[in-house]
C-alpha cells in the first residue's frame, strides 16, 4: 500500500465480510425426531434380565472369606496411620526438591493405593494416602518458600 491511503486491517476485514456472497438459505436445520427418553425406556424394558438385582449382584466387589483376610493379613505388612511412621516410610527429611516429593508420592500411591490393597484394608489405605499427601503437601509448600 505504498504511496496510498493506509487503511487498517480491521477496515480491509469488514469491507471483505460486506462484499462476501451470501449463502443460500438451505432451510431449516435438521432436528432429531422422536422421544430419546421413551426410547431408553422401550429399550430398558425389552432388556429388563439386564438390569435386575441378579445382574447388578453378579458385579459388587467380592466378599472375602475370614481366613482369607486372616492370610492376607500377615503377608501385608503393617498399615500404619500415624504420621510420623508414613513420614518415615516416604523419607520425607531427606526430600528437598519438588521433583523429588512428587517422586515419592507418585512411590507411596503405588504401594499403597486403596484400588491395590484388599477390600477389608481400603478405609485403612485411604487414611494413609490423605495423611501421606498432607505430608507431601507441606514439604512441597516449605521447599517453596
């Protein structure tokens, strides 16, 4: 645009937008026809064997017997909740960089997340996860100050 008048990007947009070929009106949009709900409905109720107590029985968590607990006990060692033992386990006084906090509890979640330990021991697991990541948590807040 040398030696013309300077016009601005924004001037050159809309006179393309106001001189742009309009397209034809193709009519109105297609819209899906029919009850999606009723549908579902029809569906459930032509597959009822699917969704019965039976069914939803055959996919809880399995109980275990007492001696299989009993067994799992001593081979597991011992979950504790105390702080100072879950620091211990995570080393935390010698972790000084946050690449190397997020090491260990990316190291604790794989020994002990609730979805890898037994049924009976979840609630115990994650207590010690919480505790374990307020430990994290805290260092990683004192590494950055």
């Amino acid at each position: 645009m040398a030696g013309g008048n300077a016009r601005s990007f924004g001037d050159l947009l809309d006179e393309l937008i106001s001189t742009a070929p309009q397209e034809p009106e193709s009519g109105p949009a297609p819209t899906l026809r029919g009850d999606l709900l009723y549908q579902i409905e029809r569906l459930q109720g032509a597959n009822a064997p699917l969704f019965d107590n039976s069914a939803r029985h055959a996919y809880r968590e399995p109980t275990l017997a007492p001696e299989v607990i009993e067994a799992l006990d001593t081979l597991m060692p011992d979950l504790s909740t105390d702080p100072d033992v879950i620091a211990r386990e995570l080393e935390i006084g010698k972790l000084r960089s946050i690449a190397d906090l997020d090491r260990a509890r990316r190291r604790f979640a794989f020994a002990n997340h609730p979805d890898r330990l037994a049924p009976h021991l979840h609630a115990r697991a994650v207590e010690r996860m919480s505790i374990a990541n307020g430990l994290i948590d805290t260092a990683k807040a004192a590494a950055i100050e």
